[in-house]
C-alpha cells in the first residue's frame, strides 16, 4: 500500500513538472509570435525586411536578449509582486497558463496583446487569491504601461514632425541615392536587431518568472528556456502579427520605421534594466502611431485597427487575472 502511494506520488510529481515545462514553452511561443513579432512590424511596414528576414532576426536577437539582460524582470514577476514562497508550482502554473490563453486569443485576432500585462494580470489574481500582493509595486508598473506609450507617442510625433523632413532633406542634399539606400538598409537592421533584443530582455520572464519564484527554474535556465521559446514563437507564428502591425494602423517609409524602432527599443530596454514588465504591443503602435499623425494626420490612423488593439490592452490582464483566480479556487 505504501509502495502504491508513493508511486502515485511521483507520477503526480511528474505530471506537474510536465505540465509546468508545457505552460512555459506554449506561453513562450506565443509572446514570440505576438509581441517579438511587433519589433520588426515597423520595417516590414516600410517593405524593408520580408516576413522570413524579420522572424529570423527576431529569434536571434530575442534570445540573446533574454539570456543576457533578461534576469531583473525575472525577479519582479518571480517575487516581488507576489513574494515567490508564496507562489506553488501549481499557482506558477495557473499564472502562465492562464496569460497564454489571453495571448493565445490575441495570435487567433492578428492583435498584438501585452505579454508583460497578461502575465501581471494572472499573476495579480494569484496574489488575490492568497491574500499577498505587493500594491506599491503593481502601481508603478501600471503607472509604466501608461507612461511608456504616451512617451512613445509623443517621441514618434516629434521625430516625425522636426527631425524626419530636415533628415530627409539632408540626406538627399548630401548623398547618392544608392547611398542613402544603403544608409538606411544597415540603420533598420540595426534598429530592428536592438528593439528584438530589447524585447527578448523584458518578455521572456512573462514565460518563466512564476516558475523561478516556485523554485522549479533557477534565474539562468529560466532566462535560457524563455529566449528559446520566444525565438521559436516568432519563427513559427510571428508573421501574422507583421501584417498587423505594419499594414494595418498607418503607411511607413523606412526612415519613419528607424525612428520607430530605435525609440522602442531603448524604453523597452530602460525598463528591462528597471526591472519592470511593459508592453512592446503598446509601444510600437502607439509609435507608428504618433509618427503617422506627424506626417498625415490624425485621420490617416485606421481607427477601427488602434480601437481593437486598445479593447486587447484593456482586457487582456482582467482576463487573465479572472482565469487565475477561478482556476485557483477550483484547483483547491
């Protein structure tokens, strides 16, 4: 009979360490079809990088970036919100899992959704339900979610309404046209390789901080297997997000595309270093946004793509802190 319970015990065991191992690479893949996808929206945008060479770079550079710069948000989604002997391996679980299925549901729409939000969210619903959450904490990083795309907007409309017609006149005053291709070609790959680094730093810890604050990864086999699911998301789902986010809210030419690479990737980046969890999804469209503004207007954005993306933003972390929750009252 003991013999019994206790093989019982390690098949249980082995079933929550599957599961475990599962939830983070489903959650991985899915931040890399979705949210590194976005990194490189602005260039396919401007018919600069097919769809092959932007998931390639986004792979690449996603996962150094989470190897090596990725470990500070680990630690903030792992234990500073909710404190990690807080956390079970089977809350850990419930938390990715559940932000997966609201990124899950964004891939299905073509929408690009907040990884970092979908994760707080369940993560916030797990802390509910114990009774521990750091509050503190929670609001300085929806004070980032709403600062970081309001900055990126407005870095974007002032780039695009001073600096962009100055450049360009420059450039065609001073260089040949092969030269300025050549110029322009090196910038977005250079800026697009940054903002996929940036993003790899900030949103693999979405697929595995829970885990490390249970204790079922360490901080650097976490950031590892969070960099390779993210690289694979990218290489196998990324392209349907492009479209979105590079069609479908305004028109690019590939110069407006460096300025909005470069001004994501280094907020995306100063958070990372910050350690604080914020949306690639939400600052890239709100720069090509605000650079679209600079240029045509206000009525040139697609109101009913930006309204779609902005009901995800809003949505995404309720849903996946109410599928914690519920899921978390079931399971005990």
């Amino acid at each position: 009979m003991k013999r019994h319970a206790k093989k019982e015990k390690e098949r249980i065991k082995v079933i929550i360490a599957l599961a475990a191992i599962t939830s983070a690479i489903f959650m991985g893949l899915n931040i890399g079809g979705n949210n590194a996808a976005a990194s490189m929206g602005a260039a396919y945008g401007a018919k600069a990088r097919t769809k092959k060479q932007a998931v390639i770079l986004i792979a690449i550079f996603s996962f150094l970036g989470a190897v090596i710069s990725g470990g500070d948000v680990v630690r903030t989604l792992g234990n500073d919100i909710v404190p990690g002997n807080t956390i079970t391996l089977v809350a850990a679980i419930i938390a990715i899992a559940a932000a997966a299925l609201s990124l899950f549901i964004g891939n299905i729409l073509k929408v690009p959704v907040s990884a970092s939000q979908s994760i707080v969210g369940s993560i916030v619903g797990i802390g509910i339900f114990f009774g521990v959450l750091d509050t503190s904490l929670l609001t300085e990083i929806v004070g980032w979610w709403v600062v970081t795309p309001v900055l990126a907007f407005t870095l974007a409309f002032i780039c695009g309404k001073f600096i962009h017609p100055k450049l360009l006149i420059w450039l065609i005053d001073h260089e040949s046209e092969a030269k300025i291709r050549s110029i322009i070609t090196k910038l977005l790959t250079a800026s697009g390789c940054y903002v996929a680094y940036s993003a790899g730093a900030n949103n693999a810890a979405s697929a595995v901080g829970p885990l490390v604050g249970a204790g079922f990864f360490d901080q650097t086999t976490g950031t590892i297997i969070g960099g390779l699911t993210l690289g694979a998301g990218a290489l196998l789902i990324g392209g349907r997000i492009l479209q979105t986010v590079g069609d479908d809210i305004t028109e690019l030419c590939t110069i407006r595309a460096i300025f909005i690479e470069g001004i994501a990737a280094v907020i995306v980046h100063g958070a990372s270093h910050a350690g604080i969890p914020v949306s690639l999804g939400q600052i890239v469209p709100a720069a090509i946004i605000g650079i679209g503004c600079a240029n045509e207007g206000f009525n040139t954005v697609k109101s009913k793509t930006v309204k779609r993306i902005g009901l995800m933003w809003i949505t995404s972390p309720i849903i996946a802190g109410l599928i914690a929750f519920g899921a978390m009252r079931i399971v005990s």
